[in-house]
C-alpha cells in the first residue's frame, strides 16, 4: 500500500499505522469481539484461581461481571477520542504527552499486550496439548524432554498457535475483524456442547 503521508510531513508524524483509520465495525463486530475477549482461557484460570481461594459459585460469577464491567468502561473511556477522531491510540496520546512523550504509554500498552499475548498463548498450547494427549497418547513421552521450561510437546502447542495467531494477525484488523465475527460466537457454542458432554 502506498504510503499517504502529506507533502514534507515526517513519517515519525504521519505514516499508515498512524493515519485515519476506516470505521467499519458494526455491533455485531464489537459484540463478538467482547464475547471472545471475555470468554477466554485467561478468564477460565482467573475463575479457578477464585475457586481455589474457596469462593462460593455465585461469589465467583458477581467477582467476574463486577471485573468485566468495570474494565469495559474503562476500555471505552480510554478508546472515546480514537473512536470519535478515528485515529490509532498512540496519536491521541500526543495531547497529553507530545509528539515524542506519546512513545511512553504507547511503549508500556504495547509490552503489556506482548506480556497477556505470551500468557494466553501459553494457556491455549496447554490445552492443546492436552486434547493431541487425548487422541494420541503415544506422544506423552515428548512430555519429559524438555527446553527452556516447556516440553517438546509443549513447544509445538505454543509454537503451532502462535503461527495460526499470526497468520489471522499478518493482514490486519479487517482479517482480525471477520475472525472474531464467527469466532466469538463460537467459543460459546463449544463451551455449551462441551458443557452438555459433561453432564
């Protein structure tokens, strides 16, 4: 894509990842994309972690909405100004912190982004290699060779998601966008059937 910077402005000022951005997300688009935010395996281990330090179920349900609300709102709020000027975050943050100064939070937002990707992508190789163990339970010997604190089995759970990860990520927030359309809906779909498998 052509870079549509204007005539003698720096591309430390303007460049594509700066620019304007189309508003094509709809309801359903922000819909599903909270229903996959929230129902996710970092949200699985937070609840157990509650149920381990002995809340009732009920407690554990209100301390989960009471959390997603809160950081719903907060998320909003932080997201308005991007939302009404449709401009990426770290431009907006120039109005608080200058051209140059907008680098610290943009730098700290995205370590922390880095830090909550590695920790669900680690989750979600855990579990995935938990059903490759369910189907072919002659490669639990891959589970006690290991490297740099993950098994052998481990690495390719982690490694085969991040490159699925990545593929979604590669092209952008529209293929992001059409991922999320059907796969919010769905987390909640397998979380019924498996549900009912159960009982």
């Amino acid at each position: 894509m052509t870079d549509q910077r204007p005539a003698g402005y720096s591309p430390r000022l303007h460049n594509h990842d700066l620019g304007p951005v189309p508003q094509k997300w709809t309801w359903y688009n922000i819909l599903a994309f909270w229903m996959s935010d929230v129902h996710s395996v970092g949200g699985y281990v937070f609840a157990a972690s509650l149920f381990a330090l002995g809340l009732a179920s009920w407690q554990v349900l209100i301390a989960l909405l009471v959390g997603i609300c809160i950081i719903q709102v907060i998320a909003n709020l932080v997201a308005k100004p991007s939302q009404q000027a449709a401009v990426p975050y770290p431009v907006i943050c120039r109005l608080a912190f200058g051209v140059f100064g907008a680098n610290i939070p943009a730098i700290i937002r995205g370590l922390i982004a880095v830090a909550w990707y590695g920790i669900q992508t680690y989750l979600a190789s855990s579990a995935l290699v938990i059903v490759v163990l369910r189907f072919f339970p002659e490669l639990a010997a891959y589970q006690n060779l290991t490297f740099l604190g993950l098994s052998w089995l481990g690495w390719f759970g982690f490694l085969a998601l991040w490159v699925v990860q990545a593929a979604v990520f590669w092209t952008g927030m529209e293929s992001i966008r059409r991922f999320i359309d059907w796969a919010g809906p769905a987390v909640y779909a397998v979380m019924f059937a498996l549900a009912g498998w159960i009982v």
